[in-house]
C-alpha cells in the first residue's frame, strides 16, 4: 500500500470516529457516569399497603429446593390486587370506556418527570388539601411535551406505619392528604401534556373522600395515576425521566408498578 493511500485510509477511519462521537447513542449518554437511577417503588411483601377492601399481597412458597443432581431450583406462586403498594391506575379505573393497563402506550410510560414538592405546605397534616393557590408557580408545561407530575406531600416517611400512613380512624374511615377537585380540573384542562398524576400517599384523592372526584376527573381525561410512589430521598424538581412500567394485565383497571426515575446526578451539598 502506497503512503498516499495508507494516508486515505487513515482520514477515512479518523472521519468515521468523528461522526461516530458527534452522534452518541442512547446507552453512551445514560451510562457515561453523569446519571442515577432511583428506584420510587415499594417492595411487595406481607407489609405491602393496601386499601382497606383489596386483596393484600400473598406470597406461597411452593417449590424451593436442591435437586439430586445438586442444583437449586425456585418456583413461588403470588396473588393480589391491583391497587395496592406502588401501583397505577388505568383511565378504566373510574371510566367505563377508559384505557386499561394493558393498552397503555410506551410514550405515555417513558416520559419527563416533574416533582411537586409541597411537603413543607402539607406540615404533616392528615387533613391537608391540595388547592391551586398552594402551587404558586411550581408547575411548568414542560415546553408541552408529555410529562407525568408527582407531587410530594411527604407521606413516605409513615409507609412502615400502616395505621398512620392511612390515617385509620377508630371508625374505620381514612384520614390521608390528596388533591382537591379544583386541582384535577386545572391540570386536565391548562396542561394538555401531563399524561398522568402521581402522589407518596395511597390515593390522589384525600383519604375522607366518599365520591373520589380527582380519580373521576383524571379519568375521563385520559390520565392514570400513580398512587404510593415511594419519595423518601431527594429526586430532583425537574431534569428527570420517569420509567413507569406496570405489569401489563391485559384487562387491569391498575397493576402493580415499578417506577425508576433516571436523573442527573446530584453534588452533595451536606458533608
């Protein structure tokens, strides 16, 4: 090979580096280091929260052995409802004619996420409500692109206390913060692009709520919900995109869910 063609050769192959670093995939980006992922799911066990009426999780050993041969074999059966730990709900929930799990389209499941962090309006306060004057300005319409919002009302921290994190009354009513009807109505309507509403409690409507209108408004939308979403360490407001990936029961009116938040990495700020 000639020098002048060994030369070709190589601003060919320097060429093709350059275009190949200019146009970095996927995996080049999210695994480059600058990245975490934060998992915002509660595990399903026999502390797993459910609503009072539902089916709590119910796991059966069934097969857990070594064989003669000296290999370890495990097979365990499950059951529970839809609507319990970390879950969403489906349009059908509450809308005879709404999606359900199983026909949730991806780009509604793998979008931007944005973190309403109300805790310290909330106070710890059972009895709390989410009107439209408590956001201020905290919402944004994510240059109306889909988003799904989460907000935060600093539930997560009672997830292991059941009879507090429900708010069970000696009536057996519940007692929980949620969103108020004016809420949903606002959201549904002012930002077209949010494709679902989540909450750190175990309903977006509050607790006493008898008539569920934030889960009727949501649904007649098109929106899902995401209830028990677990936030108990930092996720940042914004700059986020949520994984939210139910099991796909092909006729659920909600499913259990897990739900992995891929954020920019943080630089500590406390030492």
């Amino acid at each position: 090979m000639s020098n002048y063609s060994l030369a070709i050769l190589i601003s060919a192959f320097n060429l093709i580096l350059c275009v190949a670093g200019s146009n970095p995939t996927l995996n080049d980006i999210i695994f480059n280091g600058d990245y975490e992922f934060i998992d915002l799911t509660y595990p399903f066990d026999k502390n797993t929260i459910y609503w009072p009426n539902a089916e709590s999780f119910a796991f059966t050993r069934k097969n857990e052995a070594f064989g003669s041969d000296g290999a370890w074999y495990a097979a365990n059966n499950f059951a529970a409802g839809e609507h319990g730990g970390t879950h969403i709900d489906a349009p059908y929930h509450f809308q005879v004619n709404g999606i359900r799990v199983g026909a949730l389209p991806l780009d509604k499941l793998i979008v931007p996420l944005i973190i309403a962090d109300i805790s310290s309006k909330v106070n710890d306060d059972p009895t709390f409500v989410l009107q439209k004057y408590h956001l201020d300005n905290m919402l944004n319409d994510n240059f109306g692109k889909p988003c799904v919002i989460v907000f935060k009302f600093g539930w997560s921290k009672f997830f292991n206390d059941r009879k507090k994190y429900l708010g069970i009354q000696p009536n057996g009513t519940l007692n929980f913060p949620g969103l108020s009807a004016e809420v949903a109505e606002w959201i549904t309507s002012s930002y077209k692009n949010i494709v679902g509403i989540g909450v750190d409690t175990a309903s977006v409507d509050p607790g006493s709520s008898i008539d569920y209108p934030v889960h009727k408004i949501a649904s007649a939308a098109g929106l899902y919900n995401l209830e028990n979403v677990k936030l108990d360490e930092s996720v940042p407001d914004y700059g986020c995109t949520a994984l939210i990936l139910p099991m796909k029961i092909a006729l659920g009116s909600g499913a259990p869910l897990r739900i992995v938040a891929i954020c920019p990495k943080q630089i500590p700020t406390h030492f």
